[in-house]
C-alpha cells in the first residue's frame, strides 16, 4: 500500500513538473513572438522596408521554434491558422503593403494571445 501511495505521488509530481515547464516554454515562445511581432508592427507603421524584413527573418525564426514545440503538444488547427497569418504577413511585406500587413500583424498577435490563454495554468483550463 505505501509503495502504491509513493507510486502515485511521484507520478503526480512529475505530471504537474512537466505541465509547469510546458507553461513557462509556451509562455516563453510566445514572448518571443509578440516581440518579433511588435517589432515588424513599428517598422510597417513607419514603412521602414528593410529593418521590415530583417523582422521578418527574426519572426520566422521565433516561429519555427515556436511550431517545433508546441507541434506534438497543441491544437493542429490553431497552429495551421498562425502560420497562414504569418505567411500572409510575409507576403504583404514583401510587397510592400503595409494596411495589409498591418491587419495581418494585429491577427497574428491575437492568435498567439489564444494559443496563451489556451495553454495557461487556469481554472478555466482544468475543469
């Protein structure tokens, strides 16, 4: 019965250890990414093309980071959605259109804001 007892706990422990770092990673991405983001939102409101696309470059980054980790763990559907987003952010910035990149840029942004409220530690989440 004790070995049972230590049995359970250990794996309680570990399940709610590997939920909390999952939170903090996510969390971390999506830092990440609402900087990158912010970052290129600025450039396109002053229509500064090329520092436009060196943010680019850098959201593309945070992003395939951000689609290796959360891939196994997320909601294939919210993922595909944030990735249409931020190719058609791509594909305004390139060009040249800022209206649309910047429409596309605030989605981009509220969908990874979901994919937070989503994957938080919250009551709402658990029950």
């Amino acid at each position: 019965m004790r070995g049972m007892f230590i049995g359970i706990m250990l794996l309680l422990v570990v399940v709610l250890s590997f939920s909390v770092y999952m939170f903090k990673l996510t969390n971390d991405l999506s830092q990440d990414l609402f900087t990158s983001l912010e970052e290129l939102k600025l450039a396109v409101e002053e229509g500064e093309w090329e520092k436009a696309a060196q943010d680019l470059q850098q959201l593309n980054k945070s992003w395939k980071k951000a689609d290796a980790w959360w891939t196994p763990l997320m909601d294939h559907r919210e993922l595909d959605n944030l990735d249409q987003t931020i190719t058609r952010v791509s594909g305004f910035i390139q060009q040249r259109q800022q209206e649309e990149a910047f429409v596309e840029i605030g989605v981009s942004r509220r969908q990874v804001e979901k994919i937070l409220e989503r994957e938080s530690l919250s009551m709402r989440n658990i029950f």
